[in-house]
C-alpha cells in the first residue's frame, strides 16, 4: 500500500485493536466474577461430612466461613462454623455437645430435612432439634 494510504488506515487498525483487548479484558472479568459461583457447592440432602481430618468442611461460597469438623485434640472433633479466611480459623459456633466427636463422626442431612451429628456407630449424639449451642 502507498504511504498515504497505510496513514490512514493505520488509526482505524488501532482502533480495532484497542477494541478487542478491551473486549478480551472484559470476558476476562466476567469470568473472574462468575468464577466463585460456579464453583460454589450445594449442600443438599443426604450430604454429609465425616470427621476424619480431610474433605471435613464445608466452605462459603465467599470463602469467608467454613462449617464442619475442627480437631481439637487427637481423635476430638468440634462441629463448628469458622472464620477461614484469617490464619487464626477463630471459632464463631459451635454445637453443644459432652464430649468431643470422634474420628469417623458423621453430620448429615437426612432425607426429610433433619439435622444430625451422628458418633461412628450411627448413635446420635447431637440432634437438629437443639438449641443448645455455643457461639461468639
């Protein structure tokens, strides 16, 4: 092409390319948006966790909180809810119970919708009916 001619061409090709980073960088805040959401999990009945040290949580879809099983001591598990996005992982709630729950507890949803903590047997040891509770 003559000089003259790639000159003016040459603002309009900018302006193309311009375009389409703005474009590219935008699909790629979309995605970061929805990201969370997409990988957020449901909770839906018959879920369960089982305390055995790992998969023992549940996350918020913010990350801001975490609902499941915290060791406390050797086999002594706390079903609680947490702060987990700060190193500390404070404790904000936690299910009253006598003693700890062992390795191989069980909290799940049953199929009518209840509530329970359940000791490795099946034996339940908190159910979802309480009030009793501890919390910050």
């Amino acid at each position: 092409l003559p000089w003259h001619l790639l000159s003016c061409i040459e603002p309009q090709i900018s302006s193309l390319i311009m375009d389409f980073f703005l474009i590219l960088l935008s699909i790629h805040f979309f995605f970061c948006f929805l990201h969370p959401f997409a990988t957020a999990q449901n909770i839906t009945l018959v879920s369960s966790l089982t305390a055995n040290g790992s998969n023992s949580s549940w996350v918020s879809p913010s990350g801001d909180f975490a609902f499941g099983f915290r060791s406390i001591k050797t086999n002594g598990y706390l079903l609680a809810i947490w702060f987990d996005k700060i190193p500390e992982k404070t404790i904000v709630w936690s299910a009253k119970v006598d003693a700890l729950a062992e390795e191989g507890s069980k909290v799940q949803f049953t199929t009518d919708g209840k509530f329970m903590l359940l000791d490795p047997s099946g034996k339940q040891i908190w159910p979802w009916w309480s009030c009793l509770c501890h919390h910050a």
